[in-house]
C-alpha cells in the first residue's frame, strides 16, 4: 500500500515567502510606485495631500494583505466584476412561447 502524507503548508510552499504570489507582489509595486510618483510631482506639503501621495500604496497592500480566505475573496470579486461589467444576454423561453417570436394571427 502507498500512502503519502502531504504536509499542511504544501500549497504555501509555492508562494513567495510563504503568503505572496507573484501577482500580488506586483501589484504592490505598482501601488508603491504610484505613491512616490505622487509624492515627487505633488509634494508632501501637509497632511491631506500626504494622505492623498499614499492612497494608492494604502488600498494595494490591503488588497494583498495576507488574510484568511484571501484567495476566496479575491475570486468572489472577480466574480462580481465580471458579472457587473461583461454583456449578458438571456434568451427567455417561456411556456407560452414556441422556439422563437410570438406569432400573432389577425383576424
């Protein structure tokens, strides 16, 4: 008989230290990137734009912080963004209509 035992932190193995794709690496990149850009042409006069410099570098590392369920998370909102944004078409087929236009007859 074969039996394999597979660790616990197998999947994790394959992040980058542990937590991180290589995705979310990336787009906590540009965030920081975005934030310094911001910083150099805007300055860091007071703290309001300071806070505006760094929004971006804010919302990307809590979009990749390391959470419970992230991955869920981040699938549920693909989801919800693809639902919102790509064209649906539903093609109704109802009891009373049969495998095309209603016909109406004149009389």
């Amino acid at each position: 008989m074969n039996n394999y035992l597979i660790p616990a932190n197998s999947k994790r193995s394959m992040l980058i230290l542990g937590w991180f794709k290589l995705i979310d690496l990336i787009i906590f990149g540009v965030g920081i990137g975005l934030s310094v850009l911001l910083m150099i042409v805007f300055g860091t006069g007071t703290v309001k734009d300071m806070l505006f410099d760094l929004t971006p570098a804010i919302i990307t590392s809590i979009m990749v912080l390391p959470v419970p369920n992230h991955r869920n998370i981040w699938n549920l909102t693909l989801n919800i963004y693809n639902y919102l944004v790509n064209q649906r078409n539903y093609k109704w087929r109802g009891w009373c209509i049969l495998h095309g236009e209603e016909e109406t007859s004149e009389k």
